[in-house]
C-alpha cells in the first residue's frame, strides 16, 4: 500500500478529480485557503495498492502538467491611445508535484 | 513515532474528535471543502508513539465504523396519490480510512 | 526525498510561510477549520532533498518555538471598584510539531 500525495495546479484540478472518480481512485481532496505558498493548488491524498502506482502517476501526468499559455493582455486603451504596445504574455500553467509515501499499516472500517 | 492519517466520514468525525480529546491524543484536522472526492469527509492527522498506534487504531474503529441506516424517503404524495410506492432505502454511512505512516524524525519546537 | 508535515501555531505561521518563500521551499499550506483539535494551528507540507532537511528544521526551530507571554487581562472594573485583582496571565504562545517522512518516489509533472 502507497499513499500517494499531489499537489495540483488548480487549473488541472478539476480534470484529475473526475479522472479519479472515473477510475475508482480512494482519493481524498484537501481545502486550501487562498493562502498557498504557490497561489493555486489543491492537494489530494490517494491510497493505493504498490502495483497501482504507476498507473496513478500516470494518470496525474496525463491531467496535470505545466505547459506555457499565451495570454493576451486586456487592454483598457481605446482604438486612438498611442504609446502602448500590449504584447502576447507567455506564462506557465498547470503541473503537479507529487510524492508517493510507504503505508506502513492500512485499515478501513 | 508514526504518522497516522485517518479519513473520516463527517457522520462519525465529531465523536472521534471528541474521544481524541479526551485521550490526549497530537491530533490535527484538516480542512474540507465540499469538493470531496467521497463527499463528506474530514481528515485528521495524528502523532502517535509506535506502541501507542494499536490502541489508536482501536479507538478509531469503535467511533468510525460504516454501518447501515435505513432512511425513509420523505414522500411528496399526498394521500390520494396512486401508483408509487415510497420504500424506506437502506445506505452505508460512517467508516473511516486509516492509513499508520512511519516516521524518519519527529521534533516538538 | 523526504516530505516534512509542519503543525504550526498560528501566531507563527505567516513568519514561517515568509521565510519559506524567501528561501525557496517547495511548500504547500493546508487549510484549516476552526475546529482544530488544538485551536489556531496551520499545516504545511513541505517536500525537500534530505540533505536540506536539517537546514529547514532550522529554519522552523528558529520561526516557531514555543514560549511564555505575558498576557494583561482587560479590566472592565472602574477606577473605584474594589475586591477584583487583575493579574497577569502568563500562557503559552507559538511553536510547531514537525514529522519527517521519508518519501519512496518524486515527481514533477
Ligand atoms: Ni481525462
Ligand atoms: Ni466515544
Ligand atoms: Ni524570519
């Protein structure tokens, strides 16, 4: 028995939990506040049989990973402003970290 | 020293809070939104002395315990209604999921 | 790898949280309710090389200890009252309970 803990990319986060529900993952999602280290996350808490690992981290790596988006600034300028160039911004989204624990004992009741 | 984390139906979450109180027990509960993946859960987290896990694991197991309940569907047909038959529906509802992680350091600051 | 699980007062957590950030841990802070077992406590999850791991129970060591303050509690006696004495209260302030545990597999999607 592992137990899987990931912290997620709030924008993934809701495609991991219905992966996992999908799959009959025994996972657990915990709250956080707005004040996250690194704005943003959600981490869940699987339990899991040791041959299920890599499957899971599989499956997180297939909803859950940092890729660049481009975005568009909105800008507050009217068609006649000059002076401002409103250039395309890159930045990364997504992703998560994820580490597998040893379960030393394992009990459901 | 262990690390147990115990996922806790809410059903059952304050008579274990309670009797982990009463017996002393490190514990910490960790906060839920409604977002669960198995809708009403609290999760704790709770220090323990190796020898001291056996009589956790059983005090867990007699406040948590998935039992089931026979809940009488409140009917919205008045008496005159015919053709439907309101069955009381039996659901599983408390338990708990427990999982005794070992520990490398333990410190108290 | 290790995974670092620090329960940390709450009069102490923003000065951890900050030095966390300033020194570049990968943390993640768990929300919590107010229905702690122990009230005002935040839980951070701390992932980090086992090398950095006497260097970040430092770093908490030395943001959060318990210690004693002196607490004067607010009269709401008059000037002229008589038969009440205020006196200072000391109570215990701050600190956090850490666990190291050790991680099987890392990974960063
Ligand atoms: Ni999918
Ligand atoms: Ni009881
Ligand atoms: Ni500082």
């Amino acid at each position: 028995m592992k137990l899987v803990v990931a912290v997620v990319q709030d924008k993934d986060s809701n495609f991991l939990q219905q992966a996992l529900v999908d799959e009959n993952y025994h996972a657990t999602k915990l709250a956080s506040t707005g004040g996250f280290l690194r704005s943003g996350n959600t981490t869940f808490i699987i339990g899991t049989e040791d041959h299920q690992v890599d499957a899971l981290l599989e499956l997180i790596k297939e909803h859950c990973h940092s890729r660049n988006q481009v975005i568009s600034p909105i800008s507050s300028l009217d068609a006649n402003a000059d002076g401002y160039m409103m250039h395309p911004v890159e930045v990364e989204v997504g992703g998560a970290t994820v580490f597998v624990l040893d379960v030393d004992q394992f009990k459901h009741f």
